[in-house]
C-alpha cells in the first residue's frame, strides 16, 4: 500500500426492512431487516469479503448493525459504530408514507416539498444538518486511513447521499443530485490527498 494509492470507500446501503417494502420512512426508528434483507446482507458480505476491507464503519441503527454483523463474519474485522452515520430524521413523518404523510401533515408536507424535500420536517433534519455530521464523520474517516487502504461504510439511502457528497467536497447534498441507493447496493469513493472521485454507485451485490 504505496502513498500512491487511494483511499477507497465502500459505502453499502443496508439489506431491506418491511418498512421499506412499504415505502414508510424510516429516520432513527430502529426497524430490523426483514427476511430479505437478511438474504441480501448475506451476499452483499461476501462481495465485500472478497474487497479484503481492513476496516468496518456502521450506523449505530439496527438494520445497519444487523448488515454489518453479515461483513463481519465473512471478514474477521469488528465494525464500529458511528452514531454520526444515521438516516435522515425524519421527525413526524416517520413510520408514514409519502401518501400518509401528506394526508396527516398536509402543511409540513407542502413546505417539505416546495423546499425541494431539503428542510427540516417537524422534529427531524434538514439536509444540510445531516450532511454536516456525515461530513465530520468521512473528514475523520480519511484523516485516520493509510494510503491503499479499503474502508467500508454501511448507512443508509439519505445518509449515504451525504457521504457521497461529503467525500467528493460538494456545497451541499441536494436530493435531487443522486438517485436513491437500492437496498445492499454499493457505491466507491476513492479518496487521493484529499480529492474524492466517484469511481461507481448503487452497484448490486445481493438479491432483491
């Protein structure tokens, strides 16, 4: 591992819940997996095994922890938890759909979406708040990895766009920059003295 090479992230979604079959938001509710995403953190570990990561960051949110406990057993590492790594809270709109969200909180939902989905819903996170944490989180990431070495970072849909962003020094983590990342899906983010290049995102390991 020359000073040559660089750092590379694997960020991982986590393997599905019900409720995102269901399409309810999530936040910092604490769903667990269900049998498919136990199915998909299964495969989606041993791809990465074959990575040889040296290292494991995760959400501290259960079906994060739950994927990580898959990449663990097929590395050997020990993942660590990064609290700063959570989804979006998403404050009175979690547990809801789209649907449900508009119908119970019609006022909250219109500012949400005139906003470009970028505020604050009541008792949640805007996007430039969660991008603020995840920002800290990647900056400490990086400072502490050694030239070639292979990371992987399992969160979740919104917080990985923020990590996404954060590595690649964008202002912002606008939703609309990024297409939501599948279930198990993997995205790369080579890091070299500090310039982030988006080498690939939302790649399939698993089964949906």
């Amino acid at each position: 591992m020359g000073a040559e090479h660089p750092v590379e992230v694997h960020l991982l979604r986590h393997g599905r819940t019900v409720w995102n079959l269901e399409g309810r938001a999530q936040g910092h509710t604490d769903v667990e997996l269900d049998e498919v995403g136990h199915r998909q953190a299964k495969a989606a570990a041993a791809t990465l095994a074959r990575l040889e990561p040296s290292r494991i960051l995760t959400s501290d949110l259960r079906r994060a922890t739950q994927t990580a406990a898959y990449v663990e057993q097929e590395t050997g590492l020990r993942a660590v938890l990064e609290p700063r790594l959570r989804e979006t809270s998403w404050g009175v709109r979690e547990g809801l759909t789209l649907a449900e969200f508009a119908a119970q909180h019609p006022a909250e939902h219109a500012a949400w979406e005139a906003s470009g989905r970028t505020v604050a819903i009541a008792g949640g996170e805007a996007e430039a708040d969660v991008l603020v944490r995840v920002r800290a989180a990647m900056r400490d990431l990086v400072a502490g990895a050694t030239p070639g070495e292979r990371v992987v970072v399992i969160s979740h849909g919104g917080a990985l766009k923020s990590a996404v962003a954060a590595l690649l020094d964008w202002p912002d983590a606008d939703p609309t920059r990024l297409r939501g990342m599948a279930n198990c899906a993997l995205t790369r983010v080579d890091v070299h003295r500090g310039r982030g290049t988006l080498v690939s995102y939302n790649v399939p390991t698993s089964v949906h």
